[in-house]
C-alpha cells in the first residue's frame, strides 16, 4: 500500500491532477481540458463548474485507469491560475461567467482605483492595479452588473470555488488573497481601507487561511461524484505562480525563478515585504507561511513563440522550427523581436503596446525569425532581473521551468542573457508538484517545505553563461532596450486606427 497526494494544478486551459507518493514521485497524472470564452475583444471567462467536471473526470481517471487505491490518497491540494474572479450568491450558486487574469476590460476600474488611491494603494498592497487583478473586476461587475452585485454574497478565485464544491468549505490562502489587491500585504488581513474607499462590502470577502491549513475533508457528496474518500484530507493550497516556485524549489533569496509557459514570469523569494520595487514588480504572500515573493511578469513569453509558429511555422514541427533557430547565431542576423504583442504588464504596464519585429532584411530566414523571437522574449525576462538588480538584488542561480525549460537552446540563451547559471530541473512538474508538497507537509509527513523540497525537487543539469555569448547580448540588450520608447507612439497610434 503505497500512500500518496494528489496536487491539483487548474490552468487556463486544462486542469492536471498528479499524484505524488512519500518520496516526491510522480506515480500517475492525468489532465483534462476546458473552454474559454472571450465574447467581445478583451473578454476572458470560463465556466466554474467545468473546473470542477474537468477536476472529477482526472481523479475518476486516476482511480480507475491508474488504479490509485482512493484508500491510499491521504491529502489533497491545489495550485490555481491567480485573480480570476468566481461571484457566489446567499446559497453560494455561481452567479455569472469567471472573469480571468487575462481579461483586459477593466481599465477605466484601474484608472478610478489609481484616482482614488494614487501611491497609498501600492503601500497597502505592494502592487500597482493592474487589468488583470481581482479588485478592478470587482469594481467592473459592480458598476455594469448591478443587480448580480446586490445578489454577491462571497467572491472566490478558481482554486477556491473547485475546493469549496469537495468539502463544502470556503476560504482563500494568502497567496491568492494577496492577488486579489484586496489584502494589506504589511499585516496579513484584509484592508479595510482599501474597501471603505472603493466601496467594496467586506461581508463579500472570503475567510483567509493558510496554504497548508487543513479545510476539511471529502464531502459524502462529492466522494460519491469522485470516487475519493470521505477520510481524505484537504489543504488549502495557493496561487500557482507561488506553488511553481515551491515546486521548483525557490526558498531562499538569492535564487530566482525563470517561468515560460503562456506568459512569462520572474518570481523572486522575499523574506518580507520590501517596496525597493517601487511597484515595477508584484509582491505577493508566498506559500510559506510568512513568507512573500516578488514577480515581474512578461503577458507574452511562450505564447510569442506559439503564435510565431501558428502564423509562420504551420508546416514544421516545432522541434524543427527551433533547430532553425540554433543555426542562425546570436542576434538572428542583425533582427530584434520585442514580444508586446498583447501589451506587457512589466516593466512598462502598457495595455496598448504592440511587439515588433526591427532590422528585417532580405538575408534572414525562418531560422533568424525564430531565433529573434527566443532572444526577445528572453530579453524581456532582463528587464525584469535588472529591476531586482537595480534595487540590490545578488542571485547565485535562475531555475528554469515550463516552455523555456525543454530545449537546451532556449536554456543557453538564459544563461548568457542573464549572465547566471541556469537550472534544469530533472522533474519539473511547476505548480503541481508544488501543490502535493502543501499536502505533504500540511499531512505531517516533512516538518517544513525545506525538507520537502529537499527531497522532492532534484537538479538535472546547469547551463553556465559562456563568457563571448554574455558580452555579444549585452550589447544586443542595449539596442532591445531603446526599441520600446522608440516604438511606444507608433503602435498607440497603429492601434487607436484598427
């Protein structure tokens, strides 16, 4: 009888369900996908009971075709995609559609935030109101859809509502909390102030736990629905940028995270609430209790590379598109990408900024093309390491997850972009692994996540910067650099005439 965790991982597009024994091995996995809708430009919605099908079909997957003994599952918990907004009524029934991260059609909510508030909200919050958080939403359905904001009563993000609909409890861990830009980052409780001022009920406010707190267990209900057991136990679990640094083992300062999935992240351990950022990056509650963590997100780092191949690479497998890229040769032959092609968060907050492409010549192919692409969104990723640099940040390492972490060309250019060894980890799994840690320790089974991750998180291979390469790109940089104050009023402009 081998016991094991289940760490739930619900993305934007699918939910992964792992399951983890004692010793941090992956004994089973399975996923499963949902829709997004996005029913007029800037929108982006789902359906929170799909999380919850999709949630069910993996587990049901993992008992029947994996054979997971539902005995044997001793804990559950959860990683979520962050400031997606879940509106539950009196007998706490979804009332509309999600509004997720990437929904865009809040930016009169930001601005009226910023005119109310100015500086004192990044004191409170250790953010800017960006678009993306949950507070500006609030502030959306509040003003164009009254009569479901008299019937609010509790709001909830993604992970939240899919462990409220298995045991029947509801809450929100401070990692998410603190994403929602409702919560005073200094104190760990929810601002009053903030919700005096914009007028937000704070009856409408979730409880606050811990990521690791237990809450509760399998109800009879969803145990029939599921196949888990009543016995098993369930942990709060966090948001998944700060699950993937747990799982990638990012518990100390001087090592920072480098994340390419869908957007792109540079997450930065933080042993208390600094505001040395001056809100050019978020800071957030990490998973570890009365811990935090620091991140500067780039809105399109893989997705800038997706999009590349859908549009011009649609006859290569992607395998081979990026071989292209490693025959060209630094700085693709004289061509600069930058990846704005759906705006940046940081470090520019700029919702109408468009990428581009500068130094197109007849010589270059689809090779320098990709290789532009790879080198751009990695520049970007320096912007955000030399925000920390500027404010005295010393790093020893980058560990290296998602997209950009399966090709060891992709994990060079990092390594001499940053001029910092590179980690490659041997079972990157990212947010769901870091939610079975919350698990496994929230069960007992590790005193702390120190020991956790010691055991669990394993380092395949490092890529160290090589010297030429390091002086070569920064030079590059600095071009990359000029490209955005250069090209701002041309892309505001190309986009005010669409």
């Amino acid at each position: 009888m081998t016991k094991c965790v289940l760490g739930i991982d619900l993305g934007t597009s699918a939910v992964k369900v792992s399951a983890v024994d004692r010793t941090g091995n992956i004994i089973a996995q399975e996923s499963f996908d949902y829709p997004l809708s996005q029913p007029q430009s800037g929108y982006s919605e789902q359906n929170p009971n799909d999380w919850v099908m999709s949630t069910t079909v993996a587990i049901v997957r993992l008992i029947l075709d994996d054979h997971i003994d539902p005995n044997d599952i001793a804990g559950v918990s959860y990683s979520g995609q962050m400031h997606g907004l879940v509106l539950l009524d009196q007998d706490y029934h979804v009332l509309r559609p999600a509004i997720l991260w990437n929904d865009t059609r809040t930016t009169a909510e930001r601005e009226e935030i910023e005119r109310i508030m100015g500086d004192e909200f990044v004191r409170i919050t250790g953010n800017r109101p960006l678009e993306g958080f949950t507070l500006p939403k609030l502030l959306w359905v509040k003003k164009h859809e009254p009569e479901l904001w008299q019937q609010t009563a509790v709001f909830l993000t993604p992970k939240d509502y899919v462990r409220y609909r298995m045991t029947g409890q509801l809450g929100i861990d401070y990692s998410d909390a603190t994403g929602t830009t409702l919560l005073d980052i200094h104190t760990n409780e929810w601002s009053t102030e903030i919700c005096d001022r914009l007028g937000i009920p704070e009856n409408i406010l979730p409880p606050l736990l811990h990521s690791d707190d237990q809450t509760g267990t399998i109800t009879a209900e969803y145990a029939e629905f599921s196949g888990l057991s009543q016995a098993t136990k369930v942990f709060a679990g966090g948001a998944d940028n700060a699950c993937g640094a747990l799982g990638a083992g990012i518990l100390r300062p001087e090592v920072v995270l480098s994340s390419i999935g869908t957007s792109g992240v540079i997450l930065k351990y933080e042993d208390q609430p600094t505001d040395a950022y001056h809100g050019q990056v978020q800071m957030e509650d990490h998973v570890v209790n009365d811990a935090y963590y620091s991140m500067g997100v780039t809105l399109a780092a893989g997705y800038s590379l997706s999009w590349f191949k859908k549009t011009f690479g649609s006859d290569v497998t992607f395998d081979q598109m990026v071989a292209g890229a490693a025959e060209s040769g630094i700085g693709a032959k004289g061509l600069l990408f930058t990846p704005y092609i759906v705006g940046e968060r940081t470090p520019y907050a700029d919702a109408n900024v468009r990428g581009s492409f500068i130094g197109v010549d007849a010589t270059q192919n689809r090779g320098d093309f990709t290789r532009a692409v790879i080198e751009g969104v990695t520049f970007s990723f320096r912007d955000l390491l030399e925000i920390y640099r500027q404010a005295g940040a010393q790093f020893q390492q980058v560990v290296a997850i998602g997209g950009g972490a399966k090709n060891p060309l992709w994990l060079q250019i990092q390594a001499d972009v940053f001029n910092v060894p590179v980690q490659k980890l041997a079972n990157e799994q990212g947010p769901g692994l870091g939610a079975a840690m919350i698990a496994a320790v929230g069960l007992g089974w590790y005193p702390d996540y120190q020991a956790c991750s010691d055991q669990f998180v394993h380092v395949d291979k490092v890529y160290q910067p090589i010297p030429a390469n390091v002086e070569r790109y920064n030079q590059i940089y600095q071009l990359y650099h000029e490209v955005y104050p250069q090209t701002k009023s041309l892309t505001h402009a190309l986009q005010a005439l669409k």
